[in-house]
C-alpha cells in the first residue's frame, strides 16, 4: 500500500486527484479516471505533497504522470478496495444511503435551504455564507456560480474538508453519523477463526494495522480501544513476530510483518 500511503498520508494534505468528483460507474470506472489525470494537475497535487523517503522517488514519478508509477497506483487502488473497503461494503453503503435519505427528507421540508441547515453542527449556514468551524484551514472558497457538491463520508472523521475542482463545482466531504464500533463488530466477524487463535481485540488490531501503517495513536483510535491497550496488544503481537515497529519522529508506527500478513490471509 506503500503508493498509497505516499499520495494519501495520514496527517497532511492528501492528493486531490485520488477523489474525482465525478468517478461514477463502478470501482474500474473511477479508477481509470484517477490515472487519466491531467499532467498539469498531477503536478500541482504532487507539489503540495510533504513527501518523506522513501516515497519521494515515487511521487516525483507520479507528478511526471510516468506510465509505470501510474499503473503501480491501479493495483495499490484494486487491492485497497479488495482488501479494507468490500469486505465491509454492506455497512458503509447503508450508512452513505442513510446519510442520503436524510438530506433528502431535509429537502423535501426545506430545499436547498433546509439541506444546507441539515448539516449542524459541522456546518453553519448563514446566508449567503456556508462556514466550516472545524475545518483545519482558515480560508474563504468563492463558487461564483459553479455550484457545490455535498460528499457524505464513511471514513471522513470529525471535520468537512474541501476538495478543489480544476473545473466546475467544488466539493464538500463531510463525515456521517454511524455506530463507532461498526469496525471492531465486522472486522471480528470477517477474521473470526483468527479472532479465535489470538483473541478478538489481537484480530482488531491486525486487520487494522493491515491497512497500513499507523502509530499507536492511531491505532488506538481505529480498534477503539486505549492507547495503553494498543501498545500492549502490539506489543505482544510483535514479540510473536507478527507486526513490526519503527520510530518516525515522535511517534511509533506499526505495520504487519510478511508473517502476520500471511496468518491473517490463511485465516480468511
């Protein structure tokens, strides 16, 4: 997942190019949009990316729209969705289409008007002025009349971002109401027989560390459980020879080792 992690890290901007805002038609059909990016476009995003090595050589690649990297980023996006996306479709899709429902029912009651209102707290609509309180960056976006999409997430957490449209409306990407423990409920399901080897928070904290790498922190957050407890369980899974970690900065980052990622394959 390395090219993904380069293009989307967890803290910091995130290539804007990843989340065309008109990708619809299918998984194929919206990834074969993200890689007929527009070179200028891809420079842009690449430049504005706070690139570490060793990804530097691979964003440098992507930022020239070299076919190579390119095709290497298809099968990063095929994968991450084969892997940590689809086996959870179900509740992600009911949780968007709730989302959905709702606003369409504010709607109904209100038009536009009552949509923009429906957003609360993270969004505040004084006409003719939309404001984001917990947006991470201090800046006025003028539409001039090119119109605004509303993108409820699943995955979007705590605060709206925006994404930038080179062409036509802008995009608002705000995080939906769901169950916070939907992933410890699924994740246990799906890697049940694992779950019954190592226990089921070890399994959590596998699958969520599969994904890709994250700090103790993080990983606490995503497996809902303490940080004390995170670094407990990756202790002992790293003792077993199933994660490894490393410091980076001020924070210790966790990734699966070729053998967790084997065990947790064999177990699905």
């Amino acid at each position: 997942m390395q090219p993904l992690f380069a293009l989307a890290p967890p803290w910091g901007y995130s290539a804007d190019f990843l989340t065309p805002p008109d990708a619809g038609g299918g998984l194929q059909v919206a990834i074969e949009t993200v890689l007929s990016t527009p070179k200028q476009q891809l420079r842009q995003n690449a430049d504005q990316l706070p690139v570490r090595r060793p990804s530097k050589g691979f964003v440098s690649a992507i930022r020239l729209g070299d076919p190579e990297a390119l095709r290497e980023l298809g099968t990063a996006l095929s994968r991450y969705h084969r892997e940590s996306v689809e086996p959870y479709w179900d509740t992600i899709d009911a949780g968007v289409q709730a989302e959905r429902a709702r606003l369409a029912r504010a709607f109904l009651d209100g038009g536009t008007e009552g949509v923009l209102a429906a957003l609360r707290p993270l969004a505040v609509w004084e006409p003719p002025v939309l404001s984001l309180p917990r947006h991470p960056a201090d800046r006025d976006i003028y539409l001039d009349g090119g119109g605004l999409i509303l993108q409820p997430a699943f995955f979007c957490w705590r605060a709206p971002t925006t994404l930038r449209s080179p062409d036509g409306p802008q995009v608002l990407v705000y995080p939906i109401e769901h169950d916070l423990t939907w992933l410890t409920r699924d994740v246990t399901s799906a890697v049940r027989p694992l779950a019954a080897l190592i226990g089921p928070t070890r399994a959590v904290v596998m699958t969520v560390v599969a994904e890709l790498p994250v700090s103790t922190t993080e990983l606490a957050r995503r497996a809902h459980i303490s940080a004390a407890s995170a670094s407990e369980h990756a202790r002992v899974l790293r003792d077993a020879g199933l994660l490894a970690s490393h410091r980076d900065r001020h924070r210790v980052c966790h990734s699966l080792t070729p053998l967790g990622a084997r065990l947790l394959q064999s177990t699905r």
